[in-house]
C-alpha cells in the first residue's frame, strides 16, 4: 500500500492556530489517515496534533498540525517515510499486526 499522500499541503491561515504557533502540515478526508500521519511524526520526534474542522463530506475533516518551526522537518520526515503496511497498521492501532 504504501504511504499515503494528503489532500493538499498548506499553511492555514487560522488566527487561533497561529496564536498557538502551529501550522497546518496537510488535510486529510478522515482523521484515522491524519492520525497515523501524527502518530508517525511525533515518534520521530516532531510534535503533531489533529485538529478536525467542520465541513461536509466532500470536504477535507482533519488537519495534520505540527509547531510552525518544524513545519520544514515534518515535511522531510513524511517525504522519506517508506512505511509497511504492518507499519501502518500499527501507527493506526498501536497493535501488532497477528497480535
């Protein structure tokens, strides 16, 4: 399967977002998706969050945030990622897969 890709990379121009020093990394149509995208960002020592937004089906839901000073390396981090699906799989569930 490999890595998935966001909808859209962007800097969101939020104003409660930027009082918090974040930025948006990428969106994302579900938070499960953004989630193991987060998961895989903080165990490579770059803090993430997801924030979901209020939006219709079509829409992208969750946004992938991390620190506006570390939007460079969360950008690098996801880029050289070579995740398995039983990588993947575990980022999502924090199970083993055949556990």
């Amino acid at each position: 399967m490999g890595v998935s890709y966001p909808v859209e990379f962007l800097h969101l121009d939020d104003v409660v977002i930027r009082e918090r020093g974040w930025e948006s990394f990428a969106i994302y149509h579900d938070e499960l998706a953004a989630g193991v995208v987060a998961e895989y960002l903080r165990r490579n020592d770059c803090p993430a969050q997801v924030a979901g937004s209020a939006g219709t089906a079509l829409e992208p839901s969750a946004h992938v945030l991390v620190p506006g000073e570390l939007l460079h390396r969360a950008r690098w981090l996801w880029a050289t990622a070579d995740l398995t699906e039983a990588e993947l799989q575990y980022l999502a569930t924090g199970e083993l897969p055949g556990s």
